[in-house]
C-alpha cells in the first residue's frame, strides 16, 4: 500500500492467479495481490488533440492547476468539459480551458481520464448550453419521452437539427410522457400517453427573436 499511492498508474504485465506483475512510468515493477488493495482496470486508448478541440473528463478527476500552480490539485468533476489552449513542442503538455474558466495542465505521458466531446447522449447533456445541437432520435432504440426530447432540443443557443429514420414515429416518441418511480411500475399493460412537447422560452444571447 505504501507503494501505490492513491491516484497512481501503474501497467500490468503479468496476471497470475493470487497477484499481478505491474510496471510504473519509470519501469519499477511490484508484485501485488489485487484482492488487499483497491484498484480500476483500463483499455489504454490513444487520442489526437488538436489545439481548439473540445474534450470531457469521464471520471472525477484530480489535476494540476495552471493558474495556480501552488494550490491542491483541481476536482474535474465526470462529464465535465474543456478546450485545448495549448500542446508543448515535444507533446508531453497539455493546456486546457475547463467551461468553468480554470486552466489545468496535464501530462500527456500519464493516462488521463479524458476523451472527445463531439458527442453526448441526452442525459450527460443535461444543465449544458451550445450554439448548435444535432439530434440523433434513432425510432428503434430507447422509450425518447417528451423530457428527453425536451432536453436534447433546449440545449442549442441557435440552432437544432433532428435527425431520424422515421419522422412520423419520432414526433409520436417526442410526445410520450414517461412516468415511473421503480422497475416494476412498468408492466405489459403500461403504455406511454402522448401530452405536448412542453417549450421553454429564453432570451437569446445573440440579436434576433425569440424562439421556444
């Protein structure tokens, strides 16, 4: 336990039955016993950046603040997204702007818990606000209730595009209110009932009407 600090990475090269080989970024390797000491698995996966691209943490995450170098690492809470503001000349560094406005640096030599944000499903969206939203209702998956509908398409400042196999059916799921408090209040006689789309009217940040 002393040797594996909390927050640590460290790579398996052996599984053995009772314990695991494993190599750290220096190349010191140990011995241990999974069952005496907590751990998380991963597939290690590589990810290109580009400076300007956006990116969400998928885990709480503790990283090194840029701003404020001297202070406790920054808590990034899970699903929480940034911008990339810069990469060093050799790669190993990595700026980014989180949406909360703080600057954080990390190592691009250690895994990080991070992956891009070009897409996210109606529920990681909720409480985000972008200029522009495309909407994948796909008909044959999923229940898409007036609340999800009504999150997925309020998420744009200006502009939404749905996009469907069937439209007809989509606007019949848009409409279904989904009402449920535990498993077994769904049964084979619960049938979704269709209400309004509720709207949501708000100022837009930018000169033009209105829009619900």
């Amino acid at each position: 336990r002393a040797q594996l600090a909390r927050g640590s990475q460290w790579t398996v090269v052996e599984a053995g039955r009772e314990a695991l080989l494993v190599r750290d970024a220096e190349g010191r390797e140990r011995r241990i016993d999974p069952s005496a000491i907590k751990l998380q698995a991963y597939d290690k996966e590589a990810r290109s950046l580009a400076i300007g691209e956006r990116v969400r943490w998928t885990e709480n995450h503790r990283a090194q603040r840029a701003d404020h170098p001297l202070e406790e690492g920054l808590h990034v809470r899970n699903g929480a997204g940034a911008t990339v503001e810069a990469i060093a000349a050799d790669g190993a560094r990595i700026t980014l702007r989180t949406d909360a406005g703080q600057q954080i640096q990390l190592d691009a030599r250690d895994g990080q818990k991070l992956d891009w944000a070009y897409a996210a499903t109606s529920y990681s969206a909720q409480g985000l606000t972008v200029d522009r939203v495309l909407v994948h209702h796909n008909v044959e998956s999923g229940q898409h209730g007036d609340r999800e509908t009504y999150v997925s398409l309020t998420r744009a400042r200006d502009d939404v595009t749905l996009y469907t196999q069937n439209l007809d059916k989509a606007a019949a799921q848009a409409g279904f209110q989904i009402d449920k408090s535990a498993a077994h209040d769904v049964g084979p006689e619960w049938s979704p009932v269709p209400v309004p789309v509720p709207t949501r009217d708000r100022d837009r940040d930018r000169g033009g009407p209105e829009y619900g």
